[in-house]
C-alpha cells in the first residue's frame, strides 16, 4: 500500500524507533495519529513483518494507555485464524511499544473500492469477502470479543486473490464482553458504521454491532456508496436512527441480496442473524 502523508504533528523525535536486532527496517507503510506502522524484515528467517510503533508521550489519558495494549491483547486472546491478522509479539521500550504483526499483502477493501470505475465490487467479489469477514466475525464473537470498529478500512484483501485472503485488522478499540453478558458502553468509532444502539448511546451487546457494520461494508462494496449518509454529523445520526438507508436504485440488488443485508441491518440488534447463521445465508453460496 502507498505510505499516507505524513501529519504535520508527527515528527521522528517524537518516536523512539526500534533498536534492536530482530528486525531491520523495509520501509514505511503507513502514520496515524499515535503512531506509524513499518515493514520490518526478519533477520532470522528473511520474512516481512507489520510493526506498528506507538509513541507513548500521545498516550494522554489512562484510557489511551490501556487502549494502546489492546491489539496485542485481543489478538492473544483470539488465538490463530486464517482470517485475523496475526500477532508476532509486542517489544516494550521506555518512549514507544513496537507490536509486530502479520504483514498482510494488498489492500483495504475500501482501496478496493475506489478502483472500480462506479466504486462497486461484483457480486461474486463482494460475497466472497463478506464469507470471509463472517467468519472473523464469528471467531472474534466466540471469544466474546467486539471488534468495534469494523469498516472497509480494516478489512485487508489480495485483489489477484480474494478467495482466501481477507484478512481482519486493527483491533485498537476492541473490548470482550463479560461471561454474564453485560452491554458494552463506549461508542468509538466511525460513525457511519455505527449501529443504531451505539448511535444512540445506548448499552448494547458486542456481536449484533459488528454485524451491523458488517452489513454497511457489503452494502458499499455493492452499490458504490454507504447506505447511510448525512450532510452532517447530525444528520447523518438522524438518518441512521430513521432507518433512512440507500442500497441503490430500484432493481441494483437482487431479492435474495437484500434478505441478506435487511437481516443484518435490522434496526433491532435481537432481530440481526449472528456472524454464524448469517455465513450460512444462501445468498453467500449463491450471489446474485
């Protein structure tokens, strides 16, 4: 992927970079607001590694602290899947935390996007990822954990591959639910993606909002455009409380598509299908 500019806040000597002698620095992928995020080589078995390094003198407030342990946590937690991305192991220094990752090949879903001349994946495209991303999904909800911020940004493909190499990312503002199931609160996020609990600032339960961003992911890969939108915060709220979505005109996405997408959109997180049932839909074993 191309490196993003750089913010003008972001300068080296804020980062303690990595020292050490496991890894030997490739290049820059990407910056963000805490941090960058580097190709690393392997100086033991020649691989390429992700290595995202957090500056901590950006970690202002306890929350941010404990959020910048996060990833690592919940990626321990999850264990190894073919559709997560992988961690290596996280490297504790005094001015930043490197935690090394899988390093996935190709690009966001949204990058995919963006390509197509109308911004729209095929149909065949968008359910083979959807199949996939399900099935992160229902790992994650398994080990009662919410992903919480599940946009076409954090969904990573091969476009010369899809089958097979959706990868699930960033995983910075997930939480695990508790065993007696008691609802999360913190309402992070994009808020396009959001679900209508969460955008009400309600207590909700982790599984149904990540389906419900799951469902406004394959609504964009298949019509060009998020279904829910707004000419401001606002509105766009407004619109997502209403229920007041666009999938396209009259005819765009056929019967079965849309049973798909209204059992995942459904305004009522008891009446969306688990991450489980929905990856047993027939519209995913037969796209139309």
């Amino acid at each position: 992927m191309q490196e993003k500019p750089r913010a003008a806040f972001l300068t080296p000597s804020r980062y303690e970079p990595y020292a050490g002698d496991a890894y030997a620095h490739v290049d820059v992928i990407g910056r963000g607001a805490f941090g960058l995020v580097t190709k690393m080589r392997c100086r033991a078995d020649g691989g390429l590694v992700a290595m995202k390094t957090v500056d901590r003198s950006r970690l202002h407030t306890a929350y941010l602290q404990k959020t910048a342990h996060r990833e690592a946590r919940t990626l321990r937690r999850l264990g190894a899947h073919p559709h997560i991305v992988a961690l290596r192991e996280v490297i504790e220094c005094e001015r930043s935390i490197h935690i090394v990752l899988e390093l996935v090949d190709g690009c966001t879903v949204a990058e995919l996007c963006g390509r197509a001349a109308d911004g729209r994946l095929s149909t065949a495209d968008a359910a083979t990822i959807a199949a996939q991303a399900l099935a992160a999904l229902a790992h994650c909800h398994a080990h009662r954990v919410c992903h919480r911020d599940i946009k076409a940004d954090n969904l990573l493909v091969d476009p010369a591959r899809l089958d097979g190499s959706v990868k699930l990312i960033d995983f910075g503002i997930a939480a695990v639910w508790r065993e007696d199931g008691a609802p999360l609160t913190r309402a992070d996020g994009a808020t396009a993606y959001m679900a209508p609990e969460r955008v009400a600032r309600r207590p909700y339960q982790g599984a149904p909002v990540d389906v419900w961003a799951l469902g406004v992911v394959v609504a964009t890969m298949l019509t060009g455009a998020l279904p829910f939108q707004g000419a401001s915060e606002a509105e766009l709220r407004d619109n997502i409380l209403g229920g007041r979505r666009n999938l396209g005109p009259p005819g765009l996405l056929s019967p079965s598509c849309l049973n798909f997408l209204g059992k995942l959109l459904a305004p009522e997180p008891s009446e969306r299908l688990s991450a489980a049932a929905a990856a047993g839909h027939p519209w995913l074993q037969y796209p139309s």
